[in-house]
C-alpha cells in the first residue's frame, strides 16, 4: 500500500508540494461547507416551520442551496479578474473569512429568508474556485499540473464524504439528537455553551464549518506564497512609492545640512523603482504576445463543460429526491420497461450513508485508478473513455425502485454499481475540465479570469441541471414515469459524449 502511494502522481511533485498542500486545503474547506449545508438545511428548515408543507420546504431548499451558486456565477467574473489584479492569496482569504462570517449567521438563522440573505453573501464573496485554480496552475509547471489539479479533485470527494457524516454527529447537541445516543446528553446538561447551542440545533455543524474556513484562513496567511507575479510586482512597486513618498515628507522636517543626503536616499528610491516598472511593461507586453481571449477551442471546452456539470448538477438533485421517496405502492400500474414509479425510502442511518457514497468511492478511486490512468492515458483522454459511463448511470438509476426492500443485499448492490460507474466519469471529468479550462490560454496574466469564465459556466449549468433534475422528477412521478429525468438527463449525457470527441 506505501508502494502505491508513493507511485502516486503527486508524489513526484516539485518542491513546492507545500504550496499545492495549503492550496487543497482551501478546496477542501470549501466543498466542506458546502455538504454540510446540503445535509442538514431541510431539518433546519423543518425546526424553522414544523408546519410547513413537504412541497414548500422541497421549494425552499431549492432556493437556500441553488442561491449561494447563483452568486458565485455572477461574482465569479469579476474575481477572476481580481485575482490577476490584487493577486490569488488576497481572493481566498476574502473568501475564507466571508464565508465563515455567512455560516456562522446561517446557524443562528431564526428564518428562511435570513437564510437565503446569508447564503446570497456568502456566493457573492467566495471566489476560492477561482483563485485557487489559478493559483494551482501558476505553482507548476506544466507537465505537473494535472497532478496538482487531481488533488483539487481528491478535496472535494473528501469533504463530500467526511462532511455529511460530521454534520449528522453534530446536528441536535440534545435529546434526540447523534450526541444523545453517544453518552453525552449529561455532559450537554452541565455546559451552559452546549446548552445553548441545544437551543438551535443546527448551529453547530455551521460553527465548525465557519471554524475550519478560519483555520485554513491563517493556514494561507501565513504557509501560501503570492502565485501571481504581476500581483507581487504591484505590491512591490506600490511598497516602493510609499517609502518614496515618506522619504519626500522627512524632507520638509530637516535641518539644510541633511537635505543633499535625503535627496540621495530619495534618488536611490526612485532608482530602484525603475526596473520594477521596467520588468512589468516586459511582463504584459514583451514577455506575454497579445493573443484573442475568446477562440473556437474555448467555445468547445465550455461547452463540454456545461453538458458535464449539467448532468451532475441534475444527478445530484434526482439522487437526492430518489432515495427518500416512497416506494411504489403495490397497486400501482407498472408496465415496462419505461411505465412505472416509486423511489428508494431509505431510512435516516441508510440516507446518510446513501449520500455519503458518493465521496466515500471518489475518494477510493482518487488513490487508484485515477492516478494511474491520468499518468498511462492521460487526463483527457481517460475522461473521454469514461464519458459513456455517465450515460449507462442514468439510465439504470430509476429501476433501483424495482428491486424489492426485503432484498437489500441487491438493492445496496444496485446503489453501489450506479453510483460507482458515476463517480468514475465524474472523477475524471471534473480533473480533465479544469485542464481544459487553464489550458485554454499560455498567458498567466490571464488564468484568473479564464478560470472566472469557466466557474461561471460551470455554477449557471450545474445549477439549471439541479433545477432541471428536480422538475422533471416531479413531473415523471406524475406521469407513472420515475425514469423520465433520468432518461432526458441521460439524454444530454450522451451528447456531452459526443462533444468530448471534439477535444
């Protein structure tokens, strides 16, 4: 297993591992507050408005999870271009801490549309994706970032499989909740904070996502190294014009004996100036040719990308809604292959680990079969072979349904082949688009807001693929057709197929 590990592609890494260590992390954080999220809002919601009906709180979950990725489309622009102007460190750490600052106000929400405000701020000033990737990329050189980037992969299966599983041990510090059924109902009786906090269920899986974002906050502070260079040459040369200008303003406060050496100091300031002013006309124009930003292989990478995170976006949101569903009822009309309903209605302990399997097999697949085929196939060229499997999970998904609950070795059997044959497309395909996305321009100066453009197209359809999933759902369930999303989603699927052989 040691010997496995060490033949992983980011073992062979550069130096600078510390640097790609700090900056996973961040993504880490992120994805993790994110499931957590996910996981408890619909309770939450419920302890808001214990009477408000199943349909409203679906509306409103839709609202509170698809608001946070609605103003990370619009913001993502503008902080791609913030991170080539004040640099990709200052972007996360804005992002870290205002992020932070909306968990812990989402966990004392007293209602939906505090809520919804919180999560607005919290897309609006989280532009990580953005500046990490960038960040990943200028840390280095070429043939390591694919490497670099799957660790940005392995961040998000690992907070989408330890973030459901920490935030349901965390949920409801009380009576009835995971802290009572572990022995620690007395201790919460004793602490006036945790009992507090009992009084608001769900705050505390928002204050410890609020409180990793902090940690990894000061993380970056003081271990992550400004990436951009024309960043840190402005920084430079703006330290440089304050020490001249308080050199400038000591002159009026001396004596005339002294005014021949301050003038010397200032002149050496101005002096050291020059080159800094010289090395950035280089840098933007001699060092870097002007080339067209928008250009026919980046209409194709975006457009892959937006059939890609369509589809995960509406799988996400049909598995989520399937798994609790009521079963089919035994006089339903079924006439296949296509005519029949029902969902899964797995229990709370099952739903858990339901949702967590899908991180739990990315995370098994990020320490085998994806180092090893990005490094013998490469990251493109394995994520185009994977791409069918997309399809043939969508299509089997619904007929889950049929298989009888009293048979649940077939059934979790079932789960696990669908899942599993999603997860292995997804893994490579998240990896191969953010290639194909900093692969899209040579000029540094220019990843953040190529990235920026790409995090826009990717939350705007992954977002209407949520949307989309749900809607469909419901009408299908009404038309004695579970499969009907699954199969126009699966639909779409083969068409991002089709646009990958273009790659």
């Amino acid at each position: 297993m040691v010997q496995r590990l060490c033949r992983l592609p980011w073992a062979y890494l550069p130096s600078n591992k510390a640097a790609v260590a700090v900056i996973a992390s961040v993504r880490v954080v992120d994805f993790y507050q994110i499931a957590s999220f996910q996981t408890c809002i619909t309770l939450h919601l419920q302890h808001l408005d214990p009477d408000l009906p199943l349909a409203d709180v679906a509306r409103n979950v839709g609202i509170a999870q698809g608001i946070f990725t609605a103003a990370q489309i619009a913001s993502a622009p503008a902080w791609g271009v913030a991170a080539d102007r004040i640099g990709r460190k200052a972007v996360i750490l804005i992002g870290l801490v205002g992020t932070a600052v909306a968990c812990v106000a989402v966990g004392f929400a007293g209602s939906f549309q505090t809520i919804v405000l919180w999560r607005l701020f919290a897309g609006a000033v989280n532009g990580t994706v953005v500046a990490a990737r960038a960040a990943m990329s200028d840390s280095l050189p070429p043939q390591h970032r694919p490497a670099g980037f799957s660790t940005l992969v392995l961040a998000f299966h690992v907070a989408n499989a330890v973030g459901p599983l920490l935030t349901a041990a965390s949920m409801n510090p009380g009576a009835g909740g995971t802290t009572s059924s572990l022995g620690l109902a007395d201790y919460i009786g004793e602490n006036r904070l945790m009992a507090s906090l009992s009084k608001q269920p769900y705050a505390l899986p928002n204050l410890l996502s609020a409180l990793f974002l902090l940690m990894d906050a000061l993380l970056v502070w003081f271990k992550l190294e400004e990436t951009s260079k024309d960043a840190h040459q402005l920084r430079q040369m703006a330290a440089v014009q304050l020490q001249s200008w308080t050199a400038r303003l000591r002159q009026y406060g001396r004596v005339p004996d002294c005014e021949e050496q301050t003038a010397s100091t200032t002149g050496s300031l101005l002096a050291k100036n020059e080159p800094i002013l010289e090395t950035r006309q280089l840098s933007s124009h001699d060092q870097e040719p002007t080339e067209p930003l928008w250009t026919p292989r980046l209409f194709i990478i975006l457009a892959t990308v937006a059939i890609l995170e369509f589809h995960l976006g509406a799988f996400g949101s049909m598995w989520a809604l399937f798994v609790v569903a009521d079963r089919r009822k035994p006089d339903a009309p079924i006439k296949l292959p296509f005519a029949f309903t029902g969902g899964l209605q797995l229990e709370s302990s099952q739903l858990g680990f339901a949702m967590g399997l899908l991180g739990i097999i990315g995370t098994m697949l990020q320490f085998t079969a994806v180092p090893y085929y990005t490094t013998k196939k490469g990251a493109v060229r394995s994520f185009k072979a994977s791409l069918p499997l997309f399809a043939i999970s969508l299509f089997l998904a619904p007929y889950l349904s049929l298989v009888p609950a009293t048979r649940s070795g077939t059934l979790w059997l079932g789960i696990f082949l669908v899942l599993f044959l999603h997860v292995v497309s997804r893994s490579f395909g998240i990896l191969a688009s953010i290639l194909l996305v900093n692969q899209a321009t040579n000029l540094p100066s220019r990843r953040g807001t190529i990235h920026g453009i790409g995090n826009t197209v990717s939350s705007t359809f992954r977002t209407a693929g949520a949307m989309a999933g749900g809607v469909l759902y419901g009408l299908g369930e009404q038309r004695n057709q579970v499969g009907l999303g699954w199969w126009f989603v699966c639909f779409v699927s083969i068409q991002g197929w089709i646009m990958g052989s273009w790659l």
